[in-house]
C-alpha cells in the first residue's frame, strides 16, 4: 500500500488528475495538496483524504518573471513542510506551478514523482513540465506528439 500526494491545480488541471485517482486502487492512501487560493478542487474530490495547502506560486497576473521566483520561495517551503507532515511515497501532479517547488523537494526527500503532462500540450511543452521533467521518475504524455518534446516521456493514452 503506497501513500499518494495528490497535487491539484485549478480547473483543467484537476479535473484531469481527478480522472487518473479514480482509477487508483481503493487499497492506497491518498491525500491531496490544494493551492491556498483555489477555492473549487477540495469540493471536486470524490476519494476521501486528508487535505493540504500551500501558497500558489504563480498568479495568472503575475507578468513578470521576478515575482514568480519570489513567489517560489515560500511555496517552496510550504511543499516541504508538507512533505515532512505527510510523508508520501509518491507525488502525482498534472501541472500547475506547484509542482515546480513539490517535485523538487520530492526529490531531495527520495519521494517518488508522476507527473502527467496536461492533455491540451499537443505540441509544446507546459512550463510546469519543463521545470519538472529533469526530477520526475514518471512522465507521461498524452499525445504521441509530445514524446519528442521530453526525453524521458511515456505515452500511456489520454485522460480526457
């Protein structure tokens, strides 16, 4: 029985990774990790868990790259925070910028990664999974299109 993090992003990105959890066997542990600004994915999720938050390290305003990178610093603090209190033996993400600060401490830690590349990159990389690709132990594609764009991408089909 493995316990999985679950990294949920706003719209789009949770409605996919929800898809992939409900195929998870009911034997594991989940619990999840919301954006403390997202205020619809806690009400989306239909397998129980415990849930955590950290700050959101990208605004949809946020232009400029500076503010982006302030912004990690204490999101990433948070994903390690979380990290400790949890302890997963696997991170899944579909890609919203928290998975930038969440991976890389995975990392550190030896936790496990899986991040499923959003379903709407059919020929471009998502900046999430150019920052992530380098750590993940998992990356999966859904398109054959974008085998190319990662090195160590798995095409496994689609979600949506």
């Amino acid at each position: 029985m493995a316990k999985i993090l679950v990294a949920l992003g706003m719209g789009g990105h949770t409605s996919q990774i929800l898809r992939l959890v409900d195929k998870i066997d009911d034997k594991h542990e989940l619990c999840y990790l919301i954006c403390s600004d997202d205020q619809t994915s806690k009400t989306k999720i239909r397998k129980p868990g415990t849930i955590y938050y950290m700050k959101n390290p990208r605004d949809m305003k946020d232009k400029f790259l500076g503010k982006v990178v302030l912004k990690m610093i204490p999101a990433t603090l948070d994903a390690n925070k979380i990290l400790s209190h949890a302890k997963p033996d696997v991170v899944l993400c579909s890609g919203p910028s928290m998975a930038i600060p969440l991976f890389w401490m995975a990392k550190l830690r030896g936790v496990k990664t899986i991040f499923l590349e959003s379903w709407v990159r059919v020929h471009h990389k998502s900046q999430a999974g150019r920052f992530v690709s380098p750590v993940t132990n998992l990356f999966i594609v859904q398109w054959k299109s974008m085998l190319h764009q990662y090195k160590k991408a798995e095409f496994r089909g689609r979600l949506s």
